[in-house]
C-alpha cells in the first residue's frame, strides 16, 4: 500500500507518492492500492481539478482506505468533499481537512526508517 499527495505546488510529504496532476493521481489511483490520499483542488491554471480525481474514484469505485482534502479552496473542498460522503462505503475514512502533523511525522519516519 501506497500513500499518494495530489499537488502542483506544495512539496510532498516523506513517505508520500507525489502527483502533480489530476491524470497522475488517476493513473496511481488505478494501478496502485492506496491507504491515504490527500487531495488538492486547484492543480494550476486550465488544469482538471481535484475533483476529476474525486469523480474518477467514484466512477471507478476505487476508494484509498483514508481521504484528507488539504486544499485552501473552500468551494472545491465542499464539492470534493460533498461527492465523496454522498458515494463512499461507510468504511472509507473522509477527513474535511488537511492530514494532522503527527500523522505526517509519523508517515515521514517510518519512510525514512525503511531507508536506513
């Protein structure tokens, strides 16, 4: 299982699978399985949005086991956030916000302790 980061300008996380594009996150979304996937909305300009990625997971029904949207776009978390509560299995963990900093600490060191 992977951890995926959907952003065109924050840098990604340790221990994170960056995607800088919507496509990206399809891709990875559709040939990995993913535990935590924390989504932006505006990925640039004329760009697909994060909420193509939200549709393509709804489409597909391949849902990662925890979705945080770390986007400061409040209309795009609420559209992202409205599809995903509307369609996912009550399993799915759905988090209105951006991950917590232990969690990323905690991500982060494991990554780095699998290295050494």
């Amino acid at each position: 299982m992977i951890h995926v980061y959907l952003d065109d300008y924050r840098a990604c996380p340790v221990g994170f699978v960056p995607a800088s594009n919507a496509e990206e996150c399809k891709q990875l979304i559709s040939e990995e399985q993913i535990d935590i996937l924390s989504l932006d909305y505006d990925l640039g300009w004329g760009q697909p949005t994060g909420y193509e990625v939200v549709r393509h997971i709804v489409e597909t029904g391949r849902y990662p086991a925890s979705i945080y949207l770390h986007t400061s776009s409040v209309a795009g978390r609420n559209q992202m956030y409205h599809a995903l509560a509307t369609h996912a299995p009550a399993s799915i963990k759905l988090y209105n916000g951006p991950m917590p900093d232990e969690l990323i600490r905690k991500i982060s060191e494991a990554a780095r302790s699998k290295r050494t």
